[in-house]
C-alpha cells in the first residue's frame, strides 16, 4: 500500500509539472506573438514590420511603379532656388527606423554592424567644400570631390561653377578649384548644381546641372562637359545634354556601371517646377561607351509612393551588391524639415524601384533638419553615403553653408541600413585601380 501510495503520489507531482509546463509554453506563445507585433510597430523595417505594413515578406515584394509613359525628348530641372515652398506640399514628419540585418558581419562590406548611434550618424568631410550635391570618386590614386557651384567661392568674389578638391588620405584636402571654369552659352552663370564625374576610356565626363539662361519659367537641364584629367578643366558641350522640357525640365545626373560594363544615367524630372505638387519621376538610360550620348529611351525608376515623399523624388544615385540594385534618393521639398534620403530595391538598373518599408533611410535628426541630396561610393571595404545633413534655407542665402557628410550603409534582405564605419581610409595605390567610382 504504501509503495502504490508512493507512485500515486508520484504521479500525481508529475502531472502537475506537465500542466506547470503547458502553461508555461501557452505564455510564452502569447509573449512571443505580443513581442513580434511590438516589434512590427517599432521596426516596420523589420521582418515583423514588413509583414505588418505590407502584408508580405520581402521574398514577395512586388516591383512596380505607377503607370507612366517615357518622354520623347529628355531633360531635368530642379525646384528654383528663388522659389518658396509651397504650403500645400507639407508632409507628415518623418523619423527614420533602425534596421538591423539578420546577420551582421565586419567580414562583408554589404552587411556590416548597424550605427550604434543612429540620430548622429555622419562624419564631416574636412575637404573645405562647404556646398550641396557632394559626389565622391577615385582617380589617379586620390580621391575627387565635387559639389554645387559656390556662388561667391572664387579669389575674384564669382562662382565657382563646380568645386573639385583632392585627397590621398581623406583627411588632407587640396583647396577647391573650378573643374568647369567657362559655362555653356545655354547654362545661366552662378546656378549650377549636382555634378556627376566619371571616365570612359581614355576620357573623363561631368556631367552637371544648370539654369537654362533666359528661359520661362525657370527652368533646369543637365549639361555635359568632358576632359583628359579627373580635375579638369572641363570642357562643356555647347547644347544640353538631358533637357524634359515637356516634363518641368531635368536634374541631378548620376552614373551607374552594371556589371557587365554598361553605363547608364539617372536623372529626375523636375515637375515641381515653380512650386508644382505634380508628382515627379527618377528615370535612367542607356549611355554610349564613351559617355557622350544618349541610346534608346528613360525607363521610369520610381514615382512618390510614400507620405513622408510628399510630391516630389529626387537626386537617384544607384549601387548593386550582392546581385541585388539599390536606389538611394532624396524626397519632399529640399528646403523644408521633412527633406529626407530614402532607399528603395530596383529589379535592375532600368528599374522598376519599389520602396521596402514606410520610412526613409535618413531623416531629420540631431545633426540636422532636412537632410539630403545624397550620393553613393563604393569600394572593396564597403558602401558609403556622402550627402548634405541638413535643409537649404532657400530662398534665403545658405549661412552658414551646408557641409558635406559620409556615413557607411550596410543592405540586408530587410533594405538599406545605417551601418557602423569610419570614412574610407587612405587610398591603396597597390589595390585600387586608377579610376573607381563603381568598383
């Protein structure tokens, strides 16, 4: 008796502990389904974020952009920097949201450590280039900076059409030059903007962003300007070379090379000319091998998809890692706080982008309001963003003038990230090639 009261006993502890665990197990479920939800709310990045706001995992992300038709000619423009903001254009605030990849790693450049401090993400370029638009390249073993024109920059008091400075080591800078001294008759002296530098063959391209001179309304368009030396000087071409005029004109070109060697240019239309919330288009083409022209026609990037974008796309530059194609833009007006850089994945370099989740890459924080107008370098330690870290107070003059920013971005399957980095180091004349801008 005593032996079977034992084993009764016994069993009796033993069912407890199963439902003791049961219900354990049941908590857990709830605490785990509560944890994802909270986590898809906080990181609508996050796989959790992305199945909450999209319905869907990355894996089925629809490529698609809204139905547009392309232009019979081409052209860009941007907002005219005499110009106001207007009121209606007024987007919700946007703040950025952190991503972090499944699996981080210092060893692979697309997928390094997240920022730890994500509010104060960018290192200042000591490069004496105080301007917007900041485009970064490798040649002749130093690395090339170009900016917007510098109204007032030059000993004489007068433009500097396009800034160039130099380096070896990222910190060291030579004093800014004009890489374009002498402007197309069509190009408006003192407005130039977005300059884009690249070599094809035994020639190097720049290609920029100006005023059309005597033109209503106010309109821009992208040049073309070619020379024998990274640093110029250039030599323009005497008609411009991407002008939508039936599209508000166009602005901000940037080379992309796939990799089979095929360059393309990308380019925004400028339908929020002279304060239109018509919603613009980043397009991209084909370029002839040496730079010069353009071949077949635009193929529509991305249109405004966002509330944080408001109405306008902008300033598209292009990176593929990992067989994978990342647009990085700018959207909303360039001179308000919700300015902001944004990343969206591309089925290739003709597009269709789509964006991955609801917030932007970078958006206002404690280094500034509105920043913007970014491009992107890469080399075989990484990807980095070099861009402006706060607004334009246009129509006001720029006092003090914006300077120039660069932090490391990392791309995992849930989209672009801020990553943990210094700037690029100095450059390797034994490992890198002569002219990168795309490694």
């Amino acid at each position: 008796m005593s032996g079977n009261g034992g084993n009764t006993t016994t069993a009796r502890a033993r069912s407890g502990t199963r439902r003791l665990l049961a219900w354990g197990l049941v908590a857990l479920a709830m605490t785990a389904a509560l944890f994802w939800v909270a986590l898809g709310q906080e990181y609508p990045h996050s796989a959790a974020g992305l199945a909450a706001a999209d319905g869907t995992t990355r894996a089925s992300v629809t490529m698609s952009v809204p139905a547009m038709s392309s232009p019979a000619g081409t052209t860009v423009t941007s907002f005219p920097s005499g110009s106001a903001t207007p009121a209606s254009s007024a987007a919700p605030s946007a703040t950025t949201t952190p991503i972090v990849p499944a699996n981080p790693s210092s060893a692979d450049p697309a997928t390094p450590p997240p920022d730890p401090t994500p509010l104060a993400p960018g290192t200042e370029v000591p490069a004496g280039i105080d301007q917007s638009d900041p485009f970064l390249s490798v040649a002749d073993g130093s690395y090339v900076l170009v900016t917007s024109g510098d109204p007032s920059g030059s000993p004489s008091g007068g433009p500097i059409n396009v800034p160039l400075a130099t380096s070896s080591d990222f910190v060291h800078w030579t004093a800014p030059v004009d890489a374009l001294p002498v402007l197309p008759a069509w190009a408006q002296p003192g407005y130039t903007w977005a300059p884009d530098l690249h070599r094809f063959g035994s020639t190097y391209a720049l290609y920029f962003t100006a005023l059309v001179a005597n033109h209503s309304p106010q309109t821009e368009c992208i040049g073309s300007a070619f020379s024998s030396s990274p640093t110029g000087p250039f030599v323009a071409s005497p008609t411009p070379f991407i002008c939508q005029l039936g599209l508000g004109g166009t602005i901000d070109p940037r080379v992309f090379v796939d990799h089979d060697g095929t360059p393309w240019i990308l380019f925004k239309s400028d339908q929020n000319i002279g304060g239109s919330t018509t919603p613009t288009v980043m397009w991209s083409q084909r370029l002839s091998a040496d730079g010069a022209h353009l071949l077949g026609g635009p193929s529509p990037l991305l249109s405004p998809d966002r509330p944080w974008q408001g109405s306008i796309v902008e300033a598209p530059d292009m990176v593929a890692l990992n067989g994978a194609y990342w647009l990085v833009y700018s959207a909303n007006w360039y001179n308000s706080p919700d300015y902001a850089i944004g990343a969206a994945r591309c089925a290739g370099p003709a597009g269709p982008c789509a964006d991955i989740g609801p917030k932007p890459l970078l958006a206002s924080n404690n280094q500034g309001a509105g920043p913007g107008e970014a491009s992107v370098f890469q080399d075989p330690d990484g990807v980095w963003m070099l861009y402006s870290p706060r607004r334009s107070l246009a129509p006001a003059p720029d006092v003090p003038a914006r300077p120039v920013y660069i932090t490391k971005l990392g791309f995992s399957g849930l989209g672009a990230y801020l990553a943990q980095g210094s700037p690029p180091g100095a450059v390797d004349l034994l490992t890198s090639p002569l002219w990168s801008t795309r490694p």
